[in-house]
C-alpha cells in the first residue's frame, strides 16, 4: 500500500492538535460534521466500466463494495445508537451524534450509486438485500456488544480503505469516472474522521480486548471471503468477463494494487494488539488537508453540498 508519502498527502509528522483533532489532556476532541451532500446527478453518468481503461475488476470490486455499505452502515449506526444514552461523556456523545449523521449520508449516497450500477447490469441491488439479511440475522442471535466490537472491526477497515483512498493518488486515479472517485474520497475523509468513534464507544461501555481482537480476527477472514465471492459473482454476470484477453490483462492489473500487498494486511492486523487505538496511527494532517481541497474555501465538492452540521451532544 501507498504510504502517506505522496505528493497529495505527505505523512503527518506532528501529532500535537493539527485541524479536525485537539487532544486534550486525556481526550481527544474530534470534529465529526455531518455534511449533507448529492452526487446523485453526476452518478447518472457512470458507465458501465467505470474503472480507469475500462477495467473489468476494479469496476466489479468497486461495485461491490459499494453495494456492502448502505445496509452495512445502517448496522454501524444502529450498534452505536444502542448505546447512547449510556455515555456520559460529553464529548463523545457529541461525536456519536457526529458518525450516526455521516454514515447515515453514506448510505443513502450509495444506494444511489447502486441503483445506478444496477441500471447498467451489476447485482448490487441484490448484494444490498442479501447483507440487509446477514446483518439483521446477526443481531437477533448476538448480543449488542458483539454487534458493537464488529462495528469497531469494521470501521478499521473502512479507516484502512480511507487512508489509502486518501493518501495514494495512483489508487484514485484507477477508480476511473470522476463522479466515482469523488464519491469514494467524500466517504473516506468522514471515515478518516469518525474512524475512532465506535473504538471509543465500545471502550467506554467496558467491552474487553478479549472479544474486539477476537471478532475482529473472524471478521477479517470472513470480509476477505464474501467480498471475493461478491466480486466472483458479478464478474460472471458480465459478459465482458468472457471477451478473450480481457479477464487475463485486468488480472495482472489488479495484482499490482494495494488489495495483494503485504502493508494493507499489516495495517488490519495491527488492530489484533493489546492496546490498540485507532488514533495510534495520525491521520489528521491527511484529514485536514482533505477538508481544505474538498469542503475549503475552494472546496471542488462545495457545489455538492447542501449544507453542514457541527455534531451536538
Ligand atoms: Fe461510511
Ligand atoms: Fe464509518
């Protein structure tokens, strides 16, 4: 994986109170906004190979990932919501309310990417129902701590997948279509700004290192399988699929990204650790900078905007 080396983003050096973040004393203050924001209409013209050079598996993965968050994201929410009233922290109630506003702007931005790439033939909608199923089965047999420690497990893979989206410009630069990588590098700014809030939550209820490593080693190797089978299974929709030559060049393509290297791997696994924290790893020089070139007073995604709340408590 690209390292926070790149032009775009240089690795943050100093992690004393850059923008976005303020660590207090004991606790960091973390500004979580919800931005309500469309990219509905500029979605419309996704074709169906979106992917740079019209790649067949990048368009398939991208695809499918995209089809795992709405419904993903309303679990997040509603394993956090759970706990709610129980935290006394100000402050962290206040970023609560902050994650449950984003993650609830991310589903419904990618339900209507879904229903785009529906249009064009991908089995998204689909993939929705079938994690809406998963999910809610989950809930019924799992207690709501499990429920919240997958949450926290997940939303380091979302962390991981943001920071690479946001720090390796040869990675944004494969998603092709623009409407696609400004979707995608909305979503990874929030989730490199909330990516703490479900850790801290799970924490502050008393969940125990025990069950958060411990789920998050199943959840790493059950995420890695269905999302290959997602991927398996919307690539044999296509006929493109079956066009000599085509399968075989995106292949050797797609072993030249992160998603095959061994530091992408490390980096999800550096949440097995005692101890772990999210903020162990700074990403607030990134997040500021994205904040400035998206949402600053030049913003490219300001015009997508339909206004901004600061998180209340
Ligand atoms: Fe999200
Ligand atoms: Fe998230």
């Amino acid at each position: 994986m690209a390292t926070t080396t790149k032009e775009t983003s240089p690795t943050p050096t100093a992690p004393a109170a850059p923008a976005g973040v303020d660590k207090g004393a004991d606790k960091a203050v973390r500004d979580v906004p919800t931005r309500r924001i469309s990219f509905e209409e500029s979605l419309r013209s996704v074709p169906k190979h979106f992917a740079a050079d019209g790649d067949l598996i990048a368009s398939h993965l991208i695809a499918t990932l995209s089809s795992l968050f709405p419904d993903g994201e309303d679990f997040f929410v509603r394993s956090v919501r759970h706990y709610r009233s129980q935290i006394s922290d100000p402050e962290l109630k206040r970023q609560v309310t902050g994650f449950i506003g984003q993650e609830s702007v991310h589903g419904r931005e990618h339900r209507a990417f879904n229903d785009r790439l529906a249009e064009l033939g991908y089995p998204t909608k689909r993939y929705e129902q079938l994690v809406r199923w998963a999910l809610t089965a989950r809930e019924k047999v799992g207690p709501p701590q499990v429920n919240l420690a997958v949450t926290a497990a997940l939303e380091h893979f979302t962390a991981t997948l943001a920071e690479l989206v946001l720090s390796d410009e040869d990675f944004r630069n494969r998603m092709g279509h623009p409407a696609v990588r400004d979707l995608f590098l909305w979503h990874a700014l929030e989730e490199a700004e909330h990516k703490a809030v479900a850790f801290d939550v799970y924490r502050a209820i008393g969940g125990s290192e025990r069950v958060r490593i411990w789920t998050m080693k199943v959840i790493r190797k059950a995420f890695a399988v269905v999302t290959v089978l997602m991927v398996i299974g919307s690539l044999l929709r296509d006929r493109a699929t079956y066009r000599p030559g085509t399968l075989r060049a995106s292949w050797r393509r797609f072993k030249q990204t992160p998603f095959l290297q061994r530091q992408l791997w490390d980096q999800l696994r550096s949440y097995d650790r005692r101890g772990f924290h999210p903020d162990d790893r700074d990403t607030t020089e990134l997040v500021a900078q994205w904040r400035e070139a998206l949402f600053g007073a030049e913003g490219t995604l300001n015009d997508k905007l339909t206004s901004v709340a600061a998180a209340a408590a």
